[in-house]
C-alpha cells in the first residue's frame, strides 16, 4: 500500500511538473506575439535606440556604432529570444559580443531603461515588459565586466 501511494505521489508530482513546464512553453510562444510580431519589435528597437544614443550615461559606447545594423541585429536577436520565426545569424555569446567595452552595471542597466522608454512609446504592457526583461536579465553577468 505504501508502495502504491508513493508511485501515485510521484507520478502526480511527474504530470504537476509537466503541466508547468507546458504552461511556460506556451507563455513564451505568445511573447513573440504580445510583443507585436516583428513590426512591434521593430518599433521597440526603434525607439529603444533613439533613447540610446541621446542617453548621456551611454551614447559614447555607440559613437563608433552601425546603428542600423545593430538595430537590425537586436531585432532578429530579441526575436529569437522571444520565440519568433527569423533566424538570428549573430553570436549568441554577449561576453564575446561585448569584449573590450568595459561595460559597467550603470551601463547595462541604462540600456535597460531605454528599452523600457522604447516599450513604453510602443504600448508594450507591463507585465508583457516583464516577461521580455525576465529572459535577458540573466545575459548582465556576460556582458558586465567591471
């Protein structure tokens, strides 16, 4: 009887855990979507870069910059990052992206807040905010390095 009880708490254990892992898949798959599609993250990156490059705590770090490609670059990346359908080409690596710049926590966190003006302007909802910064908070470790 023990037996049968603990196979039963397990195996409800095994399907509670299943049925939170198929519910995060399924919030990521509608990110893409909340977000706007491309042309949603298009405006964001948009409006995001805008902030950037008149942000006086950052913009040196882009005087040397392609804006358009790296405006182009960030879309196909944050659409990958949000379960998007375009294939993003660049490296995945944000230390290796990021070498030789010094970025501090002020400047990431700066970036931060110039994404969220760009989601802001776009109509991106707080809690769609939320769950975008969710996934790319974890890349401040690769990309701060003093």
């Amino acid at each position: 009887m023990k037996i049968r009880k603990l196979g039963l708490a397990v195996a409800l254990t095994v399907w509670g855990v299943a049925l939170c892992m198929a519910a995060a898949h399924a919030a990521d798959d509608t990110l893409y979507h909340d977000l706007g599609e491309r042309p949603g993250i298009t405006r964001i990156v948009d409006n995001m870069i805008t902030h950037v490059l008149s942000d006086d705590r950052i913009k040196t770090h882009f005087e040397d910059t392609n804006i358009d490609r790296l405006k182009g670059m960030l879309v196909n990346y944050f659409q990958k990052t949000v379960g998007g359908p375009d294939v993003y080409k660049g490296s995945t690596d944000m230390a290796v992206i990021h070498r030789g710049m010094h970025l501090r926590n002020a400047d990431f966190n700066a970036v931060v807040e110039d994404l969220q003006k760009g989601m802001d302007e776009s109509g991106v909802p707080f809690a769609t905010q939320n769950r975008f910064l969710a996934l790319l908070a974890p890349k401040q470790k690769a990309i701060v390095s003093r």
